[in-house]
C-alpha cells in the first residue's frame, strides 16, 4: 500500500491517528531502526504538534532545513536542546515519524563511521507523542567544549549537510 493509498483510506476510514501509527514503521530503504524517537529544542510543544522542515534550523548559520532532525538515544537529544538557538529551556521530546528516515549525514557515514549516536533526519513531519521530564543536562565544562568545538566549524567555514 503506497502513501496515496492511506491518504484516500484515511479520507474515507480511518482517523489520522490510525493513519500515523500506519505510517510509523515505513522507513523505505533507510535504517531500520524502531526507537523510542527524540527531538531535543527549545521550542515548547504540545502533544500532537508536528515539526515539519522548511523552518529556520535551530544551529549554524540558521539557514531554512530542508529536513527535521530525531535520534534513538537520550544523550544524542539532549545535546539538541542544549545546542538549540534560544533563550528558553532545552526540552526533549519522544516523536514518530510520519513517513521515511534516513540516518544523519552530519553524523554519520559522511563524517564518522556508522550511526552511533543513531540520528536520523527525515523530510516528512515528525510527530510530538510525549515529553521527556527527567534528564540531565552535560557538565558545564563539556557543554562549553562543545560549544568551542562547534565555533571552530563556523569558524572554518563547515556547515550542517542539509541538501
């Protein structure tokens, strides 16, 4: 059953819950992967809202994503919501994707070997399903190192892949 098919299925049956967990597991030739999925920002979010590309990024240069970035592991979306652009608190969010994923090229087989901190990136919404309360952030000193690290990128003129 193709995308065209569930979206007919989902006018004339199905709700658009049913709809997304049908679509969850479609992954095409990308990584097969089953999660938990999460997003760390510093946006505030309620269930069910959607992240969808076309925003500006929350890193570098800030240019419009042309994907939403999610990760199977915890310490991978807390660097996210202590990285993100912003003033507001770093939050991490458990999502699904609605459609396709294919591994992080910013942290995968183009840069490093493998998928180790198993980030993804898709071009199709990513789903809020729930909010992650309890974790804790990096050291002070590592988040800061982090930080210098990621100066020295933009210093040297290195951008996220993002086509």
């Amino acid at each position: 059953m193709n995308r065209k098919d569930l979206n007919e299925m989902n006018k004339n049956e199905m709700n658009k819950e049913e709809v997304i967990e049908t679509i969850t597991p479609l992954q095409g030739n990308g990584p097969s992967d089953s999660g938990p999925f999460y997003h760390g920002t510093k946006a505030d979010l309620k269930l069910g809202d959607l992240l969808e590309p076309g925003h500006n990024s929350n890193y570098g240069e800030r240019k419009n994503a042309n994907y939403v970035y999610l990760t199977a592991t915890l310490d991978a979306a807390i660097w996210g919501a202590e990285l993100a652009v912003g003033d507001e608190p770093g939050r991490i969010y458990r999502v699904e994707p609605t459609g396709c994923i294919e591994d992080d090229p910013n942290l995968t087989d183009k840069k490093f070997p493998g998928n180790p901190t198993r980030s993804y990136r898709t071009r199709q919404p990513l789903k809020v399903v729930g909010e992650v309360l309890d974790w804790d952030g990096h050291s002070s000193e590592k988040l800061q190192k982090m930080r210098d690290h990621l100066d020295e990128l933009k210093r040297l003129g290195i951008e996220a892949i993002n086509d």
